[in-house]
C-alpha cells in the first residue's frame, strides 16, 4: 500500500513531555509520530452533536411476561441508563420510553420462550442546558 505523502512539521514540545512521550513509545513499540499521527485523525474528526440523543436499551423476558418488564426491571434499566449515559459523558433527560416488543437481537435468536423490549431515554451532553420539553 502507498504511503500518504507527508511534510515535516515543526511543533514545539516541552523536552519533559517528549522525553515521556518517547519513553512510553519505545515501552508500547510504537513512534511519537504515529501517536501524534493518531491523535490528530480523531482531533480533526467532527465533533459529535451535542444536542439531545435517544439511549435505547433491550430487556429480555421470558415465558409469561411478554406484555412487558416488571416494574424492577423497569427501574433496573433505568439505572443502567444513567450509567450507559454517564460512561459517555452525557446524562439522562426526561422519561424512559417503552418502544415495544423487538425481534431478537443477533445472537439471541431461538432462546426458548424469550421476549425483548426495547426501552429509550433521551440523554444530553452532560453540562449542557436541555433544551424545553415540547
């Protein structure tokens, strides 16, 4: 595979953190340029939205509660929400939503007698002022 074509850059790095820098990349085999490299790909990328997104989360039942979870459950996946949301750096906005009974999700198919329900949050970059409920 070709090479991307590159220019030498100049950076000014204090000779504390390069050394560091250099240490810990001779440690992982690795180069202070392909970790710069690295860090730079994802800095350009765009950022993502910082406005409301829906956290989904699947319930499974089994035999006798296909109408739905019960009300542990429930709060179960509510707290699980919070800390899905948390681990992204986001917090949770308003109700948990129930989106109804969902096919088996891929590697779950043919478990005897198991049901899935699909529950929804809305979840905001954390700091963030949500926006009005409508």
């Amino acid at each position: 595979m070709p090479k991307e074509p590159m220019k030498n850059r100049v950076v000014r790095v204090p000779d504390h953190i390069w050394d560091a820098a250099n240490a810990r990349a001779d440690k992982d085999g690795d180069t202070v340029s392909d970790a710069i490299r690295r860090f730079l790909k994802r800095y350009g990328r765009p950022t993502p939205p910082h406005g409301p997104q829906r956290l989904c989360l699947v319930v499974p039942t089994f035999a006798g509660a296909a109408a739905g979870a019960t009300l542990q459950q429930i709060a179960d996946v509510h707290a699980q929400a919070v800390r899905v949301a948390a681990d992204a750096g986001r917090v949770t906005h308003g109700d948990l939503h129930y989106d109804g009974e969902i096919p088996a999700p891929a590697g779950y198919e043919g478990i005897e007698g198991a049901h899935f329900h699909q529950y929804s949050i809305e979840t905001i970059e954390e700091g963030v002022t949500p926006p009005p409920a409508h």
